[in-house]
C-alpha cells in the first residue's frame, strides 16, 4: 500500500524518530517505514509506501504515543482516503 502524505508531516515525524526522542518511542517504530519516510523526503514526495495497511496503523499509533496526535489521524486520514 502507497499512501499520500503532505511532507510537514513526514518531517514531523522523522524529526522525532531521530535519536533526540526517547528510546521506548525509536524502538517502536519499524525501520522500514523510517525508510519510506525518509526516501519520501529525500525525493520531496509525497508518497509513502509499499507498506503492508498494518504497518501505517503502527505508525499512527506511534505519532500518538510519540505526542503527534494531529499526525497520527492525518496518517489515519490518509490510509482510509487511499482505499
């Protein structure tokens, strides 16, 4: 699954999956969806993906428990718009 993300968003959550955060909130997020993220910023699209559905629902639910709630439902709001 590819989904559309706008980039703020993408950075938001990049900036807090570097080392600055908290280690509980970098182990929970998968290294390849750090991946998609980064190569969706690296290339200033805004597609992210291939990604299994399952692993967008892990990275909403990472924003939330990382403190980026407006993140997390615009991941959210992506996924459904997607399909």
């Amino acid at each position: 699954m590819i989904v559309i993300l706008p980039l703020n968003t993408i950075v938001r959550i990049l900036d807090h999956a570097k080392p600055t955060s908290s280690a509980r909130a970098r182990a929970a997020l998968a290294k390849d969806i750090i991946s998609a993220l980064s190569k969706a910023r690296k290339d200033k699209a805004n597609l992210v993906g291939p990604l299994e559905p399952s692993q967008f629902n892990d990275l909403s639910a990472w924003c939330r428990n990382a403190g980026l709630i407006q993140e997390g439902e615009t991941v959210e709001a992506s996924v459904r718009a997607s399909g």
